[in-house]
C-alpha cells in the first residue's frame, strides 16, 4: 500500500483562506459548513465501502454537524484528487495522489479547527490511533462500541549501530556517541568550527541516522534576510481571484515539521537542520521560540496566532542541529539566551574528532583514532598520506584556529591522484589562505604545495 503524498496543513489553510472569504462576504459562502460538509459528503459510495465503525462516525458526525453546527472530532475522508470538488483546489494539493483512500482527524468547534493530528490507514486501529491523538477527547463516548480493541504494544525497532556511522565518516566511535547522546538530552545541538571540517555532512548523517524518515527531516540555511515569517508562519501577500492580491498565513519549515510530528499518534523523532544559522538574525528568527526551546513542556500563544487558536509548543520529540561557521567573526557575538538553550559542539582541525584522539582521553575509553584525514587515507588507501602532514603544517604556520584549513577537501570518492590533488589545493585550498593572510604583510609563497611538501617530507625548512 503507497503511504499518502500529503501536507497535513493543507486543510486547515483551507479552511482559514473560507474565513478570510466569510469575512468579505458574510451572507454568500459560510467557510465552515463549504469545506467540511463538502469534504464528509465527499463520496457516499466510499463512505459506504467501509466496516461499520468507518459509517457511523462519518454519517454521524456530519449530520450532526449540519444539524447542530457544533462538534468534537471531525472525520475528513479522502480519496483520488480527480473526485474532488473542482471549488476547493486546496485539496487536490492536500489528497493522497492515486489509489490510497483513509481519514484524517481533527479536533474543532464551529467558528475554529486545530491543524490535524492523525492520519488513520489501512489496517491501523481506529480506537487506539483516536486515543492517542486527542487525549482531551473522551473517544468511547463518541464511537460506536465496536469500533475499539485491544492495544497492540509497539514494535521493538533495533537501535541503529553509532559505531558503523562513525566509520562511514571516519570520525572516532566515542565522539560520534558522545555527540548523539548529547543531542538527545539537550535536544539542540550546534556544530562550530572552520570551514572544510564536515560539520553539514556529520549533521546531516547524524539526522538520517536518528530519522530515517525524510518527512521528519527539514534542512533550513540561513542567511541575513531570513527572519520569523520564513523560518516559523508570517503573513504573506497570495494572488486571488482575477488580478488581486489578499495578504494569508503561511507556515514555515519548523511549523510545517511539528505539524508533521504531532500529526503522528507515535510521536515520532523530529530533526531540524539550521545550516549557517550565525548568518542569520537569530533572536529576529526565534522570536517567542527561545521560550519553548528551553521549556518544551509549556505552550504559547504566537506573535500571528488568531484569539481562537490554542496555545502551540514544540514536541519534546523535536530535536535541532545546527552549524555555525568559526571564520566569521559573528559566531563570537552570539547572545547567551541562545547559548544557554544549545550545546556546542568544537569541530577544528586541531582537536578530535578531526586530529587523533590524544592518549587517555576522558571520554574516549582506551581507544585510539588517527584523525579524520589520516583514516581515510589510510582506508580508501591513497598514495598521498603526506597530505594530512601539509595540512598540519599550514594550520600551524598560520596560527588562526578559527579559520584553519580543515581536512573535508580532500575526502573525495574518487582517487586523489596528484593532478587531482593540486587541482584542490590551487582552486580551493590556496585560495582560502590567501584570503586569510590579506591585510597581514605575510607572503603567500610560504605555502606554495611544493615547499610545503618539502618540509614534511625532508623535514627541513626551505625559507
């Protein structure tokens, strides 16, 4: 059976674009009874497919929604988006594509819905998914008594094996586990070192590694324009009808994820990605979210949210990684509310788990590493092992830990042959360090490759 290709968030922006409408014209459309009378009416011999329970409470609630006009959990049953009313093309972004049919949950009274929290599919129990996703609910009184069974205990996933990642990134086994079990206590993680270090690549293995699941992945970058509006829900003006423009709210990629998340009776692990974030305004882009980082228990009403709307907070399931890029100058100048609600990770070329793990170490427990470029060498067996000693050197030389060379230009698949090699060190390598001795008085020509290469080799220096 395909799983749905669907956002979740679709109804529910549906249903705000009906109220802007009802505003407009009060007496010609009432949003409410168009959206969700249409989408239980949807297909009647659908409808009529299912067991029991699936009748009842459709038929049920629907009726006594266009009877009384008040309800408690709404039932919205959907199916191929070429069988959907032509009026709403909300939902034929929002519908499962092809043959996959089942219901979506929410919970609402007559003038406001909560973004959905459940999918039910095939094969699922109905009673114990209700359950879980409307807590607040008193589920048995509203269904039907056959409806409900007994609850299956979920199943034992295996826990994914750290060690194996760690050598994939040829980083030691002991900082990858340190670094995992620091972002599952803090929940918030932060990558902080030079550029060339991997620190995107780790964090984005770390998060497929804890998340398989790409949907409860979400990569973000930050850059100086980004603020609240794109990272969380803003305002932003959306064409209409004809030639106008009417100004609508709009979720982000972080509302758009825990939506996902809390949509979910599991209450899966989310993970997002903030690349770059000492780019961007951070207490612009948090906003009123630096509470909730640190208080994930609590619940806020936002900067756009409507009177009616429920207070939101962050699932404790939600975890963030982020980078932070040590050569620009602004990482020093990161406010302490952010520090405190983060855990900083050092990843420098100097220290592990890019240089070797130093003799009795603390955390490492015995175990020795030779460092991050030296492993790959070694393991793809590259002809070029003094390139670990070239960069050593340039970092000493240069004497400037937070714009070092680090060692990810070189951890290339292919076979780091000698024009290869040269190729990186003139168009990317050389490059960065000239940037780095401009203002300095230095001459550049003390790391030309081939001097370089001289030193390490023959142990003598040729200045």
């Amino acid at each position: 059976m395909n799983e749905p290709v669907i956002d979740r968030k679709q109804l529910l922006a549906a249903y705000q674009a009906g109220m802007l409408a009802h505003d407009q014209k009060p007496d010609k459309w009432d949003p409410l009874q168009e959206v969700l009378t249409r989408a239980l009416d949807l297909e009647l011999k659908a409808k009529k497919a299912r067991a029991a329970p699936w009748n009842n409470m459709v038929e049920d609630w629907g009726s006594q929604f266009k009877r009384r006009r008040r309800f408690d959990l709404v039932v919205y049953v959907y199916d191929d988006a070429g069988k959907l009313d032509k009026e709403l093309p909300q939902f034929r972004e929002w519908v499962a594509r092809g043959a996959f049919r089942g219901v979506l949950l929410l919970l609402g009274t007559d003038t406001a819905i909560t973004a959905p929290r459940a999918v039910v599919r095939r094969g699922t129990d109905l009673a114990v998914t209700l359950k879980r996703a409307f807590p607040e609910v008193d589920v048995e009184s509203v269904l039907p008594e056959e409806t409900f069974g007994e609850e299956q205990p979920p199943p034992v996933v295996p826990a994914p094996d750290i060690d194996a990642l760690a050598r994939e990134l040829f980083v030691p086994p002991w900082w990858l586990r340190e670094v995992r079990d620091l972002l599952l206590d803090r929940k918030a993680v932060v990558f902080v070192g030079p550029p060339g270090t991997g620190k995107t690549y780790i964090a984005k293995r770390l998060a497929e590694h804890l998340q398989p699941a790409a949907a409860f992945r979400t990569y973000v970058q930050l850059h100086p324009s980004y603020g609240y509006e794109h990272f969380f829900e803003g305002y932003w003006p959306l064409p209409t009808e004809g030639a106008g423009m009417a100004l609508a709210r709009r979720d982000g990629p972080l509302k758009k994820l825990v939506g996902r998340i809390v949509a979910e009776p599991t209450g899966p692990t989310g993970i997002l990605l903030m690349d770059e974030m000492n780019r961007g305004n951070l207490p612009k882009v948090f906003g009123e979210l630096y509470y909730l980082l640190e208080y994930r228990k609590e619940a806020l009403s936002l900067m756009y949210a409507r009177p009616d709307e429920a207070p939101f907070k962050l699932p404790e399931s939600l975890m963030l990684i982020g980078t932070m890029n040590s050569a620009d100058r602004s990482v020093s100048a990161i406010d302490q509310a952010l520090r405190r609600r983060f855990a900083f990770v050092d990843v420098y070329p100097d220290a592990p788990p890019l240089a070797a793990t130093p003799p009795g170490h603390p955390l490492a427990g015995g175990q020795t590493h030779a460092g991050m470029l030296r492993t790959f060498l070694k393991e793809k067996g590259r002809t070029h092992p003094w390139i670990a000693d070239v960069i050593d050197l340039v970092n000493e030389k240069l004497r400037d830990r937070e714009g070092a060379v680090g060692p990810s230009h070189f951890l290339t698949a292919d076979d780091l042959d000698e024009l290869a090699l040269r190729r990186i060190w003139t168009y990317t390598v050389h490059p960065m360090i000239q940037a780095r001795l401009q203002g300095t008085g230095r001459p550049i020509d003390e790391f030309d490759l081939d001097r370089l290469r001289a030193e390490v080799t023959t142990g003598a220096s040729t200045t």
